[in-house]
C-alpha cells in the first residue's frame, strides 16, 4: 500500500482525524484484536491467504460489518501460466516431484493468488462465514452475516488444505494436457505474460 497516497485519501474525505494507521505484517503484534476491537470494517489484501487474516480478525468483528477482499477471480492469473509453462519443460512425473517438495503456500499459489483467493472465499461463504455483496474487478464486498460462528468453530486447518490441494489437482491437470472449466484471465496482464499463456494454450491444444 502506498501510506501517503492513504492518508491523502483520509484527508480528501475528512476522516484523517477519525483513522489509526497501524503499518504492519498480519503476524506481526501491533494490533491486538481483542484489546482494540471490536472492529466494523475489515480490508484484506494478502496474496491470496484469506483464511490466515480472517482466522486473527474475525471474531472481533461486529455482526453485519464490511469485509472487503482483494484478488478474487476465478481465474488462473500471469503467475500461474508462467508456473505452468516452467513446470511442463520438466514433464508431468518430475513436475509432480517438484511439486510435492513445495511449501503450502507455495502449493496454494501455483495457479496464481486470485483463484486461490476465490476458492477460499468460496467456502467460507458455503459455510456461512461470509456473505457476498458485490464483486467489483476482483474486490469482493461482503458481510459478516447477523449471527455467524466463531470461526475456528467453523474453519479447520484440514479445509485450507483441502482448498490448496484442489488447486494443485487443477495444475497437474493442466500440465497433463486437460483443461479446466476456469478462464485464463489475459486482459489483466503484462503483454509477455499473455504471450506465455496463449503459447502454452495452444500446446495444451494440440495435445488434446
């Protein structure tokens, strides 16, 4: 986030004096949740790891409050394609290997951190976590809804893991030459990366 072009906005709207700008990581302590909460709105921005900032957050916000969430597409982004294009030169069993080796989060993201987003937020919703408002250019606007769970009473470890492996099952069948019912979002990125995914696209193609 840019701070001064933030707190230039707070000014713009009259609300510099009414807004506490706290710099910091998630997992760093500068906010303690339950002694400043409870809280009305919540902005995510994290790269997709929706489930770590609402886990720490959640519960400490008021019923009905605005949760706002970047990076929501169900769509394989300029990250994943490049993964894909990277992975395919080792062919589908060394690829799978490699894969094994990788980090949860690195797991979660091989398909780029909009789609990992969308489908973390996609069971949260399932379960009555979240209630979507509106989607607008991959922010999501939704709600706490009146009455939820706590959320560790709802959200386990084994789902997030779950939600990752579904992504990794997309990947290797897209490596293997199938294709998936998401669409490769090419408008949103850089002119190499939209050539990188169409060459693959189309190897993918004349495979089938």
């Amino acid at each position: 986030m840019n701070l001064t072009a933030f707190r230039d906005n707070l000014s713009r709207f009259h609300v510099k004096d009414k807004v506490k700008a706290q710099v910091s990581r998630t997992t760093d302590a500068l906010i303690d949740p339950a002694s400043d909460g409870p809280f009305d709105m919540l902005v995510i921005d994290v790269d997709g790891y929706v489930d770590r900032d609402l886990e720490k957050y959640f519960d400490y916000l008021e019923h009905g409050s605005l949760i706002i969430i970047d990076d929501y597409r169900d769509s394989v982004n300029s990250r994943g394609v490049t993964n894909l294009e990277r992975f395919s030169r080792l062919g589908v069993d060394k690829a799978g290997e490699k894969i094994d080796r990788l980090s949860s989060y690195e797991r979660g993201r091989l398909l780029g951190k909009h789609l990992l987003t969308y489908r973390l937020i996609e069971r949260m919703v399932k379960l009555g976590l979240l209630e979507p408002l509106k989607n607008v250019r991959g922010t999501l606007f939704c709600r706490k809804p009146l009455g939820s769970a706590a959320f560790e009473a709802v959200w386990t470890a084994s789902i997030s893991r779950a939600v990752e492996e579904s992504v990794v099952d997309d990947f290797m069948h897209l490596l293997r030459g199938g294709r998936t019912d998401f669409p490769l979002s090419m408008r949103y990125w850089r002119p190499h990366a939209a050539r990188i995914a169409r060459r693959f696209m189309n190897r993918i193609g004349r495979a089938e």
